[in-house]
C-alpha cells in the first residue's frame, strides 16, 4: 500500500556541503591529508542524498529492497543517502492504441482502436504489482478492447433498439471505461477516459458492407415515399369526391391510383401522355 514520505529540506545539508568543501580545502596547505580526504567522503555522501520532485512527479524511495515510501509534494530535498529513488510521473497520459482485426458479436472481421487517457494514481502499485506498468497499459487496453468488440455487433440493419458499436457510443465508451478501470485497477492506474478512437469494417468484407448498408438506405427511403404517396393518392381521391368535380367509378379510380403512384413513386422524371379524346376513349 502507498505510503507518503516527508523527507528532509535540502538546504540545511547544503550548508554542511560548503562546510565540508571548505574544510577539506583548509586541509591542504595545513597538510592534514587524513582531514581532506575525511571531508571529500561526507561531502560525497551528503551529495548522493539531495533529489529533487517536479510538479506532478513522485519519488519512490527504496532501502535495499523495502520500500520507504513516496514523496508526492515538489520540492528540493534530502534524504539517507541510500535510498534508491525512482521517479513516476503523475500526469495524465493519452495512449492510442494500435487499430486491431477482431470480430464482433456477428462474427464480422472490423478493425477498432481505443484512445486512453490515464494517470498513475497508486505509486506502490505501479512500482510493486506490475513488471512494467507502461506496457501494462498497452497490453490490457487490447485485451478490453477485443472484449468490448465481441460484446456488441458493428451496425444493426434492422428497426430494433440493439446498442452497437457505431450507433450506442456513449453507451459503449462507458462499458470500455468501466472494464479498463477494473483492469488497471491492479497496476495502482486510474482511467480518467476512454473513447473509441477508429472504427470500420475490414477491408475483405468493406464492400459489401457499404452494398448493404446502401440497400438497407434505400428500402427506407422508399417505404417513406410509398407511404407520401398513398396519403396523397388518398387526399387526392377524397378531395375530388368532396367537391364532386369529376365522377369516378371503380375501374377509373383504379387507373387514376395506378397513374398517381408511378408518378410519385418513380426515381426518374415521368413523362406525361395527353389525351386529346373525350374521357372514355
């Protein structure tokens, strides 16, 4: 578990520095050989204490093997001499990873990337429970990401509430941060986001998913137009018997309907034939 450590100020032993390089220099021209070299030894050993902590740094401090503890606060300070410090940086990272082939809940081959923002948060953690924490991050990012992919289809081609990878991206964004966080949870690593970052089918099946996507467009659009087109035939017919301005029977109704929908139904420009006879032949 992370400890926080309090070392020393650093500029009461810089004061003993200056002591101990002026006695090690007074030493010589009063031939004190044993008092140089006495004071060169401290004024090594004072010097390997002194390290510094930047803003949103840490420090790690180790006594062979056991850990100490770890200084968070910036600032320039000293400590036993041997300590092993190790400095982790405590601000946020972007990782983005790499575009993986992996199939979705349909079993379609899609390519998909994720991009990370993270922060350590428990040094000890990141120190101690993990080999390489950065490389933990990389290799658990792909793991979450080919579940996250098996777990929801790309696209939905039918009128259903299905949440898939292309349309439910606040949904799925939150199911990928959720199993990243608990993944890095070990690692002492905090998700601060994580977001698809690149989505697609793969290239051996982009065509004839493009075909099908543009057909699934087009039998929506035209069950739109049908649908324009029977209210208006409709209004049409209601409109003429309300205001009795030509008697209809059932046969010419059925011609007139035919005509109208062709009319409004068609995708190319309809050419109008006219009738220069009475309106029974």
């Amino acid at each position: 578990m992370e400890k926080n450590y309090q070392p020393g100020s650093a500029y009461p032993m810089l004061g003993a520095c200056v002591v101990a390089i002026a006695i090690a220099i007074l030493g010589i021209p009063f031939d004190l050989p044993l008092l140089t070299v006495i004071s060169l030894i401290v004024l090594i050993v004072i010097v390997a204490g002194f390290f510094i902590v930047n803003p949103n740094n840490s420090k790690v401090l180790t006594l062979f093997g056991k850990y100490v503890g770890t200084v968070k606060e910036n600032g320039f300070y000293w400590a036993n001499p041997f300590y092993l410090k190790k400095t982790y940086s405590l601000r946020a990272h972007n990782f983005d990873s790499e575009r993986l082939k992996v199939n979705d809940k349909q079993g379609n081959p899609i390519m998909i990337s994720v991009i990370l923002v993270w922060q350590v948060r428990d040094t000890y953690k990141a120190a101690f429970e993990v080999d390489n924490y950065r490389e933990f991050v990389k290799v658990q990012s792909d793991a979450a990401v080919r579940k996250l992919a098996g777990a929801y289809s790309y696209d939905n081609f039918e009128d259903d509430a299905e949440i898939t990878l292309r349309a439910g991206t606040a949904e799925v964004n939150q199911h990928l941060e959720r199993e990243l966080s608990e993944r890095m949870e070990l690692a002492g690593i905090h998700v601060i986001e994580a977001r698809i970052g690149y989505l697609a089918y793969a290239t051996e099946i982009a065509s004839a998913m493009l075909r099908r996507q543009q057909a699934t467009a087009i039998i929506a659009a035209r069950h739109k137009i049908v649908e324009g087109a029977v209210g208006m035939v409709e209004m049409a017919l209601e409109q003429l018997s309300r205001k009795h301005i030509v008697e209809l029977d059932e046969e010419r109704k059925a011609a007139m309907v035919s005509n109208l929908m062709v009319v409004l139904c068609s995708d190319k420009e309809v050419s109008p034939v006219v009738n220069s006879g009475t309106l029974h032949h």
